[in-house]
C-alpha cells in the first residue's frame, strides 16, 4: 500500500468515526486500525492537516475539524441518526445530513437575537426555509483563521 493510499484510507477512517460515534479518532486509534507505528500516524494526520482533508488543533494532533464534523462542542447542533453531531459553522450544519445521506433536526443559536433557531432536513430537503444564512467572509477567506470563520 503506498503512503497516498494510506493517507486518504485514513482521511475516511476519521470520517467513518465520526458518523458513526460523533467525535474523531485520536492518533492512538488510527495507528491501532492500521496497525502502524504512532509516528507514521503522526505524519499522517499532520500531512492530512496540511491538505486541508481535516484541520488539527493548533499545536496538537488533536482533529478540531473535519468539515462538517466538528471535533467539540457548538452551537451548531445535528441531530441525526439517533445521535448529536456538531458542525463548525452554518454551512456545516447543512452540511452533516448530506453527508450522512439522512434526515436531521438541527438547532442553532441566531447571533442578532440569541433565540435558538431550528430547521428540519427531509429527503434531502430543509423543510423551513424562511430563513436567511449571512456568511461574513468569501470562501476563499475562510483559511485565514479557519476557526473564527
């Protein structure tokens, strides 16, 4: 198996994780499902970190995110398959049914009114939708500070 291999089998076993259990794998983890040394488990994530497939605490090997999943708590809820997911932002939120092919409650906190506010995904499509997503940033601003955007 070469390294590039190895490396997006890795990027689906962090995704694999999440849908199934919610949060992602630690290193350790990832090391002991692909029985490899620690360190090569290290690199991986770190060169996975650099691509932008998942993106890692600062100064960590801890994932913070793996768009739309995100690693801790939010305020951007996903309630989906019997579980509680969080995403990282708006987008995300939207984000975590499609990926999980599913249906979905999500619940989130409007910042201008601090009332929460909830949208139902069904057949792949937000049954309420008077509502309106302001994203303050272009995309192709979003890594500038990936965790304020």
């Amino acid at each position: 198996m070469t390294n590039e291999t190895l490396l997006w089998q890795v990027r689906a076993f962090v995704y694999q994780q999440f849908a199934d259990t919610t949060y992602p794998p630690s290193v350790d983890e990832t090391a002991d499902r692909f029985e490899i040394e620690f360190e090569e488990a290290v690199e991986l994530y770190k060169e996975l970190h650099n691509r932008h497939a998942l993106f890692l605490e600062p100064e960590t090997l801890t994932i913070r995110m793996a768009n739309p999943f995100s690693g801790i708590s939010t305020d951007f809820r996903v309630h989906a398959n019997g579980r509680t997911y969080y995403a990282n932002c708006a987008w995300d939120m939207l984000g975590i049914p499609a990926a999980l092919h599913c249906d979905a409650v999500i619940e989130t906190v409007c910042t201008e009114s601090n009332k929460t506010v909830r949208l139902e995904v069904k057949n792949s499509q937000i049954t309420n939708y008077d509502l309106l997503v302001h994203f303050p940033l272009p995309f192709a601003r979003w890594y500038d500070d990936l965790v304020f955007t």
